[in-house]
C-alpha cells in the first residue's frame, strides 16, 4: 500500500492512502475513520503522533535538509495564513484546550501541554517585552530627550504623544499592562485618547496638550492614564537616563512647594528625580529665560511692572541678641508692548513740548464732568440689567450671546486686540527695597541695566513705561522730583513714564462702597432698630450670614461678592417692581418680550434707579410719584426722643438707589477690565474722580485727576493708543480674561513666598533670583499642564450656585416685604449715605482743589500729593492672598471665586510665552 500527502485547493490538507495499483482507495464516509486511517498509517511508518508533527514542522523549517516539493507547499501553505479553515492559531488552541492537556489526577502538572504552552507563552512574551522595553529606552527609541528639557516640553506636556510612541514601538508591553489594570470590557473600550494613539501611524515631533478624560462613574481616575504613567516608571527603572517623567514630576513637586522628603520617597520608587536634580535642571532651565528676556529687551519696547515683596525670615537657631528680621526687595515682570508705534508713541521731545505748553492750566469741574460720557455708560448700564435678567431665567439665555455681542460691537469703547496674548518675562528678584525713593533708583538701574542689558545711551532715547500700583508710582514721581536737575540725561530718569496699575484703584473703590454704604458705625442701645436698615451693607450682611467686615482693604471676593449679589437682588426686584408682578418668573414667561422691549424697559430702569438725580428725587420727594411706585404708609419703628428727624422724601430709597449706583459702577468696571475694553474702564475712572474725591481718598483723586490731565492735554494720540492697549494684561490669550498687571505681580509675589519655603536666605539669593523668580509664570503653568495631562477636570460649582441662588431669593423677599424700592414718604433709620459723587463735584466747584493740584504739578511734575494730602490710603499692606482675576464669560462676569470652583487653577492656566 502506498500512503502520499495532498493538499486542496483551499491549502487545507488531506492524507490519501494508496492502493499500489493506484486504485482508488475505499471511501471513508465519518471523520473519525478518516483520522484513525491517518493515525493508523504514521503508526505504520513507526511516527508518534508527537514526532511526526514536530518533525513535520522541523524539517519544514530546516534549510539544511532536502524536502519534496509536497512537503514544502503544504507547510507553507499551512503556516503562512493562506489555509482559510485551519491555521498554526487553530492547532495551538485545540492542543491547549484538548481535555488531554490537563487531568486532576495527575501527579505532576508540569510535564501536561496545558502547562508547558503557558510557559512557553510567558516566555516569549518576556522576550518580546523585552525586546521592545531596550529599544524604547535607547536613544534611538523616540521617547528620550534629545537635549535639556525646556519649558516649553514641559509646559505643554500631554501623555497622547507618549502614548502614541508606546503602542508603535511597546504593543506587548502596553497590553500586558493593559491587562492587568483594565478588565477585559473596559481594554475594548479605551478613552478617546489612547484609542488616536493606537491608530497613530508616527510619534508626532512635538508633544501638544490634550486633556485625558476622567473616568466613568465613581472612578474618577482614567486607568489608561496610569498604565502609561507605569510604563514611563518601569522604562526609568531599566534606564536610568530615560528620565522624562521623573524631570517632569521634579519641577512640578518643586512648584508646588513640597518637602524635600517628598522627592525622597517619590525618587526611590522612580516617580521623580531627586532634589538636587531638580535644582540643577532649573538652573539650567535659567540660561533659557535669561537668553529670551535679553533678546527680546534688544529687539522689542518692553514695559516694566514691579511691586515690593517682604517676607519675615526667623533666626532658628538664634545666637545671643539675634532676633527674626523682615527681608524687602522687588519683584519684576518685563511685558512685550504690542499694537503701537513706539519710535513716535514714546517720543520724550514730544511730551516735554505739550506740557511746555502748560495747557493743564485749562483743568475744570466741567472738563472732568465732560469726560463722562453719561449716554453711553447709560446704555451699558441697561445692557447688565437686562443681563442679570436674563441669568436669572434660562427661557431668556438665548438673549445672552445678543447681549455680549452688543457689549463687544455697538457699545464698545477701546477693545484690546482679539486673540492676543500678553508676552511676559519674570525678572529675577533683587534685595532692592522700592518702599524709598534710593531703593528705586536702584531697582530700575537693576532691571533695565543689569537684566535687560541695555546701554544708559539706549535708554534715555525714549520713553519707558514703568507701571505698579499707586505707592510704587508715588515713589518714582519722588524720584523724578530729586533727580530733574541732574545734568545727565539717563540719571535724570525723565525717560520714565509712571503708569498707575488698576487693580489696587478697582480695590479702593469697593472699599469706599463698602465704607459709604455700611451703615452707622455704631448703635447704641436705644438705636438697635437701625440695624432693619436694609439699604444698608451690614443688614445683608448679617441677614445673608457673611463674614465681611467694613475695614481698611476688606477682605477683596467676600466683599465684591456682598456688593454684587446685592446688587442681582435688587435689579431683579427692580424688574418685578417695574412689571407690577408678584412672581416675576411666570411673567417672564407669558409675556415673552423681545430683546428691544427688555433694553428699553431696563433704559427705565437705569433712569430710575441707577442715577443721582433720582436718588434726589427719593430724598427730596421731588417727582416721586412719577418715578416711583407709591408704598404703604411709613411708621416709624423710633419712640420718643431717640427718633430722627423724618425726611420730606424717602431717605432709605435714596441710600438704596445711591448704593445701586456705585455697585453697578464698580461691575461695569470689573466687567470691562475681564472683557479687555480700556475705554469703558476709563469712562468709570471718569466718574471715580467724583467719589475719590468725594469720599476723602486723596491720592486716587490725584491720579485720576493726573491721568484726565494726560489724556486731555499732554499725551499724543499715538502716546494714548500705546498705553491704552498695553494697560491690562491677558496670559492665554482668550477672550474675557484680561486684568490688571499689578494683580498679575501680587500672583507672582504670592507664589515666590510660598515656594521660598522655610529658607533663610534673602531675596538676593541665588535660589530666588536663578531658582524661582524667572521661572515664576513657567511654575504657573507645569501645575495646570500635569493637572491637564493626567485628566484633571473642572469641578461644576453646582451645589455652591445652588446655596448662594437661595441666600439671595431670601434676600429679595427681604427686600419686598420692607418695600425697599417702593416711595415711602418720610421713611427713614437714621442713617444717610453720603452721595461721593456729588460731595466730589461740590469740592471740586466750590473749592482750590483743582486749581492747587494744577499748580503744583506745574511746578513741580512729580509733587502730584501736596504735603497737606496726607493720608494712609497706600500703607504698607500685611500679607494677603492674592485674589484670582475675574473673568468675562458668556456676557456674565464670573468672580475668582467662582472661578475657582469651576477651575482649582484658573490663573495657573494662564500662561506666557
């Protein structure tokens, strides 16, 4: 009998046995006799069934040893896919799963199949882990940094690109992983991210930010997030120099101020470098900034903001007499102007011959009062209270983008540029004290000589904006003063040009709010009652269950919180006032106006409620029936003698209205400063120089009064648009999240104190000036872009909305059932607001004051606060916190604390180039 292989023509095989007359051989109908003939035919030719595969295989593969032609198609056909019904996959899986491969009463486990493919299996996955663990962690694997790392690898770092690396060049490694991190469903399944990186045909060639997605459900971690984040541990364990991760948890540890046992422990299990690594990485991080901050200083106009840092160092180990001392010195940021003609905007001749002129002689009450343009911030008014309408009822938000759009359009003043993103370089810390005019001189000697590395010849050619709050612009006016008769032009420093910041201004402002409209300082026994004032702060106050307190530079977002949700409760109460309606709500929704009909109505409204006429009208009763709703009679809670004297009109509508005024000008002012709108920031400045001056703040008057005479008479038109479009500052470059740059400069001084940790040096230190002071927005932005990286997401706020919503529909009932926007003849407490405003214009008409203030700045430019203007307005400051800046988003003005809810870091998100 002859036996011979053939194979089909699918490629699968059959085994033939032969007759040796070459008759066809019987045929075998079922498979197992089809098997057993073929079992039967290896036997024959003394085969195990063992040997006769391997040995099928060996020899197939065995270059060395002749093979027929048979032989050769049907292995190859057999191992190399071409068999569609059976394949190498199909036979390894039947001999592990065959119920032969295993048996429970077997002595010894280890010599069954089963077994030995599992081991087998793990072997060659080893190897192949292996394999691919030593090319990604050579050079040439993709994943090493070519160089030093920068600042901007690790201030755009995302895991998507090293995820992408990982799955081309690591597949195995990655799923072995996978596996034991992720269940079989959820490895089906993978985020958005990691599913791009395994589709990704190459490792891009610069890392971008990607956010990672947070989890499902109570897991809120992304496990993919922490199979990479192994993966870069286990390669840094293979190789010490594939460090990428570990440099990154470095400098993110270090801006976060964490101990030095944290990069203890944190190093010994591969997540970071050590401390002294990281020191050094930063120090070389130093070469980078420095290189970029003088290149630019040669080939850019750069204006310098700066502020004082104190600090209060203890002696520890104090020897005899030794006591703790406070350490002074500066702070600088260096900012690109943009958007200007410096070589005519920053002409020195050009303002030397306007103020020749002495034109600011022409300074009156009504050029100050021209300088209001009263229709426009009328109509600006009108915008925010229908917007606070709007906010209230979401069957209106479809009027939101309307309203912004209008803002940003139609009503906008001197918008700064879309898109732009304010470039800004930290400058290194000097122990240079700028609370004296000497230590002054020697911080801009320091930053523009030293650290810029400009020459005094470069320097006097133009002028250079020197911007800080009102203490820092005060002191380098004194400067100016001692200096002007100096022969020599650089040492003159008439080539400064001071530049008050806003921030501070904005702050001093809600200080006079709160001051103005508090309420009585004290009550005694006999006046508790006034305390049912509710035109007053301290009423909200209390009824609301805040902590703010009526002090010198209050508490900044409890108080501006405290004024603005005042101001959203009596807005709406103005509105359901103005329908007649006791559910303003269901109104709204039948009534559905048009967003014509809701501005025309909230024009009303402003006029009503908003102005300085009408809370004459209130006080005085003059047209009160027409303006105002008529309330019920007024009783007095007072008896006997202890009862004030009752006004022909309403007193406590007209503090109410007066209150509304001021409140609503502090949220135009705050809204166009987040919205990048300079002009409609100046046109409340216009109005502040009135209640400056009215409320007693002295040098605020002065500076604004400073700033009209600049603007009407001295500055060029090229001089304005340069300043105004580099007054405020945004570091991301999206819309509605400007502030002022001394803001920026507390933020910088705030985190340079935290992260000086216990250290005992001072402020000229190498580790602040190299270490942390340049590289101060660079820490700012590794935290938001690890927070990123690893899937950090916003939290919603939603539970505080929802607290605050209730506080504030309780303040409103409040303000209803004493019918506080109602005329209520000779209503009263006892209390009167002061009207700033209008005490301001009287002190301005009927007194020197601007007169004085003219002729003093003409004779002497930089005496703008007469000796006999002394007050403490600009003290020195104790510490505080810094607060986040606002942000305009969506036609709202969203606080820092609200932003903080939504975002942990939304200042560290904001970055520079």
């Amino acid at each position: 009998m002859q036996h011979t292989w053939d194979s089909s023509e699918s490629g699968d095989v059959a085994f033939h046995v032969l007759a040796p007359e070459l008759t066809a051989p019987p045929l075998l109908d079922s498979l197992n006799s089809r098997l057993d003939a073929v079992l039967q035919c290896m036997q024959s030719h003394n085969f195990t069934l063992g040997g006769f595969l391997v040995e099928l295989f060996r020899a197939g593969s065995d270059r060395t040893k002749k093979k027929t032609q048979r032989h050769t198609q049907m292995v190859s056909s057999f191992l190399d896919g071409r068999s569609k019904q059976y394949d190498a996959i199909s036979l390894v899986k039947e001999l592990y799963n065959s119920r032969h491969s295993t048996t429970r009463n077997h002595e010894s486990e280890e010599f069954l199949a089963r077994n030995k493919l599992q081991q087998w299996a793990v072997e060659v996955v080893e190897d192949m882990v292996s394999r691919e663990a030593e090319e990604l962690a050579s050079k040439e694997g993709g994943l090493r940094l070519a160089g030093e790392m920068t600042w901007e690898f690790a201030t755009q770092f995302s895991l998507a690109p090293l995820a992408r690396a990982a799955w081309k060049m690591s597949p195995t490694c990655i799923r072995v992983l996978a596996a034991t991190a992720i269940s079989k469903e959820g490895r089906k399944k993978p985020p958005s991210w990691f599913a791009q990186a395994q589709s990704a045909p190459q490792l891009p060639s610069a890392t971008t930010t990607r956010a990672t997605q947070s989890g499902q459900g109570k897991n809120r971690r992304d496990p993919w997030v922490i199979v990479i984040i192994v993966f870069m541990m286990l390669l840094n364990a293979r190789n010490l120099r594939f460090t990428v991760l570990q440099k990154l948890m470095g400098v993110w540890l270090f801006a976060n101020s964490a101990a030095r046992g944290v990069y203890d422990v944190l190093g010994r299990i591969g997540l970071s470098v050590a401390y002294s690594t990281t020191l050094e990485l930063l120090r070389g991080l130093l070469q980078t900034a420095q290189s970029s901050l003088r290149t630019e200083a040669t080939r850019s106009v750069l204006s310098i903001v700066y502020d004082n840092i104190n600090r209060k160092r203890e002696v520890w180990d104090a020897e005899y007499g030794e006591r703790a001392v406070i350490d002074s010195g500066t702070v600088a940021t260096a900012i690109i102007l943009e958007d200007c003609e410096p070589e005519i905007a920053f002409n020195i001749a050009a303002l030397e011959q306007a103020r020749a002129k002495r034109l600011r002689e022409q300074l009156t009450v009504e050029v100050l009062l021209s300088r209001i343009d009263q229709g426009h911030l009328n109509r600006v008014l009108a915008v925010h209270v229908v917007s606070f309408l709007v906010m209230e009822f979401p069957h209106l938000s479809h009027f939101q983008p309307m309203l912004n759009n209008k803002l940003r359009t139609e009503l906008a003043t001197h918008r700064m540029r879309k898109g732009r993103r304010t470039q800004a370089f930290p400058m290194a810390a000097s122990e240079h004290d700028e609370g004296s005019t000497e230590g002054n001189r020697k911080v801009i000697d320091d930053l523009l000589l030293n650290q810029l590395g400009l020459k005094k010849d470069e320097v006097k050619r133009m002028l250079t904006i020197v911007t800080g709050d009102q203490s820092t612009i005060e002191k380098i006016r004194t400067l100016k003063r001692f200096l002007d008769s100096c022969p020599h032009g650089y040492h003159q420093y008439g080539w400064v040009l001071p530049l008050i910041q806003l921030w501070h201004m904005g702050w001093s402002d809600l200080e006079r709010i709160l001051d103005t409209h508090w309420g009585p300082k004290s009550c005694s026994k006999e006046s508790e009652v006034r305390i049912e004032d509710v035109s007053t702060f301290s009423f909200v106050n209390e009824l609301l269950g805040r902590k703010v307190k009526n002090m010198k530079r209050p508490d900044y977002y409890p108080a501006q919180a405290l004024v603005f949700d005042t101001l959203r409760a009596e807005v709406l109460e103005c509105w359901r006032e103005h329908y007649q309606t006791d559910d303003l709500g269901v109104y709204m929704v039948t009534r559905q106006p048009t967003l014509d009909e809701l501005l025309q109505d909230a024009q009303h409204l402003v006029n009503t409620y908003l102005t300085t006429a009408s809370a004459e009208c209130a006080l005085h009763g003059r047209l009160a029936e027409t303006l105002f709703s008529a309330g019920s009679q007024w009783t007095s809670p007072f008896q006997g003698s202890s009862a004030p004297a009752a006004p022909r009109g309403d007193q406590v509508l007209a503090n109410t209205i007066l209150r509304m005024r001021d409140s609503m000008l502090h949220y135009e002012f705050q809204s166009a400063i987040a919205d990048g709108d300079i002009g409609r920031a100046m046109n409340v400045m216009a109005v502040w120089v009135f209640t400056f001056c009215g409320s007693g703040r002295s040098k605020y008057t002065n500076e604004l009064l400073e700033v009209a005479c600049n603007f009407e008479y001295e500055y060029s038109n090229k001089l304005k648009t340069a300043i105004m479009n580099n007054w405020l500052c945004n570091l991301t470059g999206d819309e509605g999240r400007w502030f002022p740059m001394d803001l920026m400069q507390e933020h910088n001084i705030n985190l340079l104190k935290s992260m000086s940790g216990s250290r005992s040096s001072p402020f000229a230190d190498p580790f602040f000036k190299e270490v942390i002071s340049l590289n101060i927005h660079n820490f700012l932005d590794i935290k938001e872009s690890l927070r990123t990286a690893v899937g950090i997401g916003a939290k919603s706020g939603s539970h505080k909305q929802k607290k605050k919503a209730v506080a504030l529909r309780h303040l409103r009932n409040t303000m209803r059932e004493h019918e506080l926007h109602k005329f209520r003849a000779s209503r009263t407490f006892g209390f009167m607001a002061q009207d700033d405003f209008a005490a301001g214009y009287d002190r301005f008409d009927y007194t020197s004051r601007i007169e004085d203030f003219v002729q003093r700045t003409l004779a002497d430019m930089g005496n703008l606060h007469g000796v006999e203007e002394v007050d403490n307005e600009d003290a020195l400051e104790a510490d505080f916190d810094a607060p986040r800046p606002s942000i305009w988003q969506d036609g709202e003005l969203v606080l820092g604390t609200d932003v903080e809810d939504e975002d942990d870091n939304v200042l560290d998100e904001q970055s520079t180039e």
